[in-house]
C-alpha cells in the first residue's frame, strides 16, 4: 500500500497529470476600464498510450491492495501467463508486485527485483511505467537489505544462544560428578 502511494507521490512530482475532462475554463476577469478580449479555452492535456499504461498500472496495483489470498494467487498466475505471451513492462511491473505479496503466495523478492531490474534498469528514462518500476525496485531492495540483515542478527542471536546452553549443560555436568564423588565415601574413620 506505501509503494502504491509512494509511486502516485512522485509520478505527480514528475509531472505526470490525469488528463481534465475537456471543458473550457473560465475567463479571468479583464481589469477595470479594460476591453475584455476573447480567451480560447485551454485544451486538455493529450494522454500518450505510455501514460495509459502507466494509469492502467497503478489502477492494478491499487486493486491488489484490496484483494484476497484466492484472487491474488489468480491475478499472479494470470501475470505469469501475461509476461509469458507479451514481455512488456507494465506486465513485469505487474508480476514484480504480486511475488512480493504474501497472500499471493510464496514472496520472491529476488525473481521481483530481477524483473524490476529489466524495466528500470535497461534505460533509466522518463516513462511513467519505468519510473513506476525504479521506486518499487528501491523500496523491495530496501525490504530485501533489512530481511537479510535481521536473519544475520537472528542468526548471531542464535549462535550465542546455542553457546550459553552449552556452558550451562557443562557447569551441570561438573556439578553432577562433583556431588557424586563427595557422597560415595562418607563414614570412613577410625575403623573400630
């Protein structure tokens, strides 16, 4: 849900505009004692088929927030399916995505970032879709980084746990042998 904000945040820095319905706007008022002369209306913006994509993208990816394990997985196989027929990059962002929700499965950073990789890092332009594409790959790299590094933390935490149970299995050990020696040979003496 961030990435998909974060992507409209800055595809909004970019200058990336949602087209206005065409309708003519309104006339500033001409100062006082001025001739008003004739404004023509602005013309709206012309969408190009890369902004198209770029919109139907994150309409998909906004829709993946809300959906179900059981719709997600279908949406991931029906992205696997699109990548397979048609190698474009609004299908690859789309795949990179769904990999990396657990409800869609099994999170595959690695294959996500890969495909990530392949439209962002081929040429690093201005199309909306690749830019889409470079700020997923840094926030599921940045994800990556600190999975990775916990599982090192984990795994040293581990280590020196499994390290203070051998010390204390060895300090029970001598305490046993300790206490079994000194009861065996009580009553020697004088021998009378």
């Amino acid at each position: 849900m961030i990435l998909l904000r974060a992507a409209a945040f800055l595809l909004c820095l970019a200058g990336f505009a949602l087209p206005s319905p065409l309708r003519a706007q309104p006339a500033p008022e001409p100062p006082p004692g001025a001739t008003a002369e004739p404004v023509a209306p602005v013309p709206a913006p012309q969408v190009t088929e890369e902004d198209q994509q770029a919109l139907a993208l994150l309409a998909d990816l906004q829709r993946y927030s809300g959906e179900s394990a059981d719709e997600l997985r279908r949406d991931l196989a029906a992205a696997n399916q699109a990548v397979a027929r048609v190698r474009s990059d609004a299908n690859r962002v789309r795949l990179a995505v769904l990999l990396t929700l657990p409800a869609a499965g099994a999170p595959d950073d690695a294959r996500a970032l890969t495909l990530l990789d392949q439209v962002a890092g081929k040429t690093p332009g201005t199309s909306p879709v690749k830019q889409i594409a470079a700020i997923l790959y840094a926030q599921i790299n940045e994800r990556a980084r600190g999975v990775t590094e916990e599982r090192r933390k984990t795994a040293a935490a581990q280590e020196k746990l499994d390290q203070l149970r051998a010390v204390e299995r060895s300090l029970l050990l001598e305490r046993s042998r300790n206490a079994g020696g000194a009861g065996g040979g009580g009553g020697g003496g004088t021998g009378r």
